[in-house]
C-alpha cells in the first residue's frame, strides 16, 4: 500500500450464484441465514421499487472523498455491483449522475453507498437501483486515501469482492459464492411456505394456534 492506497483486481463473479439468488426477497434470504445478515441504514434512493443480483466490486474510501471510486469505476464490469465503504458519512456525496452514467456504460447494476449520495433524481430517472446513507447536494474531495476490490463493512454487513450482492426496497445482502447455491435453496423453500401461508390467509384457511401454543411454553 502506498500513501494509503491499494488496488486489488477484481473478482470474476459466481455466474451460477448469481443466477440462483435472483429474484429471491433479500427479507428471505435474511431468514434462512439466521436472521443476523443484512444492511442496516441504508435505503433506496429510487422512489420506484428496486432490485439488484450481482458481483460485489468492493471499494473503501475516507470520508467525503471519492477518488478511489472513480478509480473503481473505470475497472467495473457488466453484472457488478459497485459496494462503497464511505465510514457511513453523510456530510458530502460521493457520487452522483455523472458517475452513475459513467458505471452503468461500464455494466454496472447498482451503487450501494454507506455514505451520501445527490442527483437522486437521475437514479429515479434512468432506472438504476442506488442504496446509500443519506443524499447530500454537497460534492466529495479527490485526495484519497482509499482500497479497491479488499473485504469492507457497509451498513454493518461485511462484503468481500466477488459476494454476491442481493438487494431490493427493503436492503442487501451479501452471500459468499461457495454458499450460493445452498442459501438460494432454502429461500425457495422459504418463499414457497411463505406463498401457502398467504394463500391460506386469503382463503381464511390460516391458522395461528401457534401463538398461544408459544405463549403457554413461557407460562403465559
């Protein structure tokens, strides 16, 4: 590392990990992986509903300063999602549409920023998902220091290059290729349960015997 600066390549993603986990409810996927996965504080940007399923391109960036992200950018590739770790600060913006047009013409499929973000119109109006702290009209410094493609914490969950990153109004996961396949398993049959419990409750059909049977174990 020189002057607070590292440049790692980029992990290749997990083609069939990423096909496994799309279209799967990051709130399901956050259940059968113990409740504990997830980002916390980082929402949308997009008032329309978003979804994203890709390859995490990590970023780690000082507070209010986006150099390395440019740096990032011009190393995405199609189906990456570009993961910056701004220490949660949202006193600047550390990207915007310009750099939002820059990363989608690279294959980009979505920002996750743990920081501030402006130009959120643009997100909104050319369709690309962008989750982030806080917006913020105030532009970012360009002196670094910063780590492209190295493990980093956005929203209090670790991303490692080449996760696969899921995300969708509620937030984002990031599930580690090797468990890929096995987690998307469980979500599916997770979501299926979840549809026959709805199904059920339409029909007035459901059930909810199990609350008072939870209840009387605790001696209520």
């Amino acid at each position: 590392m020189t002057h607070g600066i590292a440049i790692h390549p980029r992990v290749e993603p997990h083609a069939d990990g990423i096909r496994a986990l799309q279209g799967l409810a990051t709130s399901v996927i956050s259940d059968v992986t113990g409740r504990l996965l997830g980002t916390v504080g980082l929402l949308p940007v997009n008032r329309s509903p978003v979804a994203v399923c890709g390859n995490a391109f990590t970023v780690k960036v000082r507070a209010g300063d986006n150099l390395l992200i440019h740096k990032a950018l011009d190393m995405l590739r199609p189906g990456d999602v570009l993961v910056v770790d701004g220490e949660g600060d949202v006193s600047r913006a550390l990207v915007g549409e310009i750099m939002m047009r820059h990363g989608r013409a690279k294959g980009a499929v979505g920002f996750v920023i743990d920081g501030a973000v402006r130009d959120v119109d643009a997100f909104e109006e050319q369709g690309f998902p962008c989750w982030a702290r806080g917006v913020n009209l105030r532009g970012p410094m360009k002196d670094g220091p910063g780590i492209v493609n190295a493990p980093i914490c956005v929203g209090g969950m670790v991303v490692n290059p080449g996760d696969v990153i899921v995300g969708d109004s509620d937030g984002l996961v990031a599930i580690a290729p090797a468990d890929a396949l096995r987690i998307a398993g469980l979500a599916r049959e997770k979501a299926a349960a979840e549809a026959k419990t709805i199904a059920e409750i339409e029909s007035g059909a459901y059930s909810s015997a199990w609350v008072d049977a939870a209840l009387k174990q605790k001696g209520v």
